[in-house]
C-alpha cells in the first residue's frame, strides 16, 4: 500500500498569549519570536498512517509538504518518525495560500510523485482553521473522501475508517484510492523520534518541486488569496480594574466591600 500525509507548517500555537502580535495591515498573525512547528492535526495523520504501517508491514509512507524552505524542518521530522520519503513544494510567494491554491498544488504534486491508495491530511490547520483541504484534494483528483477519521484499518485491500460523530461512533468500509482527513484522539498521538532518527533523517534524500515542475502558474498562486478574504483581525483587548478594600478593622473591610459590590451591582 502507498500512502501519502500531506503536513503543514504553522506558527507554534503554543506560544504565550503575551508574546502573539498581529499585523493588522496583512492581517495575518505576526511571527515575532514564535517558533514554526508542524501542525499537530498533520501529526495526528502521519501517526495514523505509521501505525496502520505497523499492522499491515508493507506499507510505504512519502510525506508532502506546499510551503517556505523552513517546511523542510516539518519533513525531516517525519523522516525521523519514519516516513520512508519527502517532498516539498517550494512556496516562495504568498505565505497563507488560500484552500483551493493549497489543494491544487498538492493534487499537481501528488500526480507528480506517484500513485497512492490513500491520501491523508489533517483535519484542519491550527493557524486558520479551514478545514477544506482535505476535501478540495479529493474533488481534484477524482477521489471520496471521508473527514474526522481517527483511526484506520486495512483487511484484504479494503480500508475500515473509523471515526466519532456526535452522536457515536461510525465504521465506514472504503476501496482505495481514498483521501481521508485525520483528527486528534488518544490513539495517534505523534511519537517523538529518537535523537539517531532526527541526525539520521538529515543524510536522506528530499525531492524538491517547484510551481513550474507542477504545471502552475507561478504568478497566479503567488498573487494573495482569491477563495476568501479577512475583513479584520484583532486582539481582543481586555479592561481590567482593582479596587483595595480599606478600613481599620476586619468589620469594616467587610463592611466596605459589601456597600462596593451594591454599588457596582446597582449601576450595572
């Protein structure tokens, strides 16, 4: 079985909300002194797919990525958790392509690399939040697609998907090819490779693609995002006021406090 995860780069969410600046004139969040991660929800898709490798043990895995150079970071990553190639897709031009670039550009490189039984992504970026990648590649490339899988199994060339919808869970059968998107659940959280896997994954190969290699007009991808547009982003800004309670003895601060909480609930 070929499988392809495709990742994504993405400013580290975990930073403190101190340190995150927005730029309000590009209205995209500002890097400032954050570090680039991959995304967790892509994390989720190349451990689903390790571990599908793992109960089947003939399963090859290539991860993609569409993205600046620093996204290499995100595919020698995966090398280290054992993916058995990369490839990435250089974006040297708008840094937040909107969905529908995004999914062409990987169903170009996708076409490109090779010929998959199933494609996966994950859910949604943790930047964004779009969620329509995973969808977008299928319509591209002809394929179903089934989203919020968590789990997969494979049993004579079929594939049972298992995913959690509100009201249970559901067990869909599928024929490759397929593309599924990948949510978090307790089971394929991403392992952490080991230091030899991380130093080892930077002597292995790493196909580089550019717009052109893919037939894509270089300048119509690069020219900003036509799917949507951000009207406004902001940080919610929030007031916060104290007042120290006074008087002499504990009867009074209490006293004090009581007659303050009337007031402001009166004026409220």
């Amino acid at each position: 079985m070929n499988i392809l995860v495709c990742l994504k780069q993405i400013l580290d969410p975990e930073i403190p909300a101190r340190d995150f600046r927005v730029d309000t004139v590009k209205r995209e969040a500002d890097r400032g002194s954050a570090s680039l991660v991959t995304n967790i929800f892509c994390e989720n898709a190349l451990e689903t797919a390790l571990q599908l490798r793992e109960r089947t043990g003939s399963a090859r895995i290539t991860v993609l990525s569409y993205g600046p150079p620093s996204a290499e970071d995100s595919l020698r990553k995966a090398l280290a958790m054992k993916a058995d190639a990369a490839a990435l897709v250089l974006n040297d031009g708008n840094q937040n392509p909107d969905p529908f670039t995004t999914a062409r550009v990987l169903a170009a490189a996708i076409r490109k690399i090779g010929t998959f039984d199933l494609i996966m992504v994950g859910r949604e970026a943790g930047d964004w939040g779009a969620g329509q990648t995973g969808g977008l590649i299928a319509e591209e490339l002809g394929m179903p697609c089934v989203s919020f899988v968590d789990r997969i199994e494979s049993n004579d060339g079929q594939l049972k998907l298992n995913r959690q919808t509100d009201t249970g869970w559901e067990v869909l059968e599928a024929s490759p090819p397929i593309v599924v998107s990948v949510t978090n659940d307790e089971h394929n959280l991403p392992r952490i490779p080991k230091v030899r896997d991380v130093m080892m994954s930077y002597r292995q190969p790493l196909t580089n693609l550019s717009l052109d290699d893919l037939g894509i007009d270089a300048h119509e991808a690069r020219a900003g995002n036509s799917y949507y547009q951000v009207a406004e982003l902001s940080i919610p800004q929030k007031e916060t006021h104290c007042e120290f309670v006074t008087g002499d003895t504990l009867d009074q601060k209490v006293g004090s406090l009581a007659q303050r909480i009337i007031e402001v609930t009166s004026a409220m």
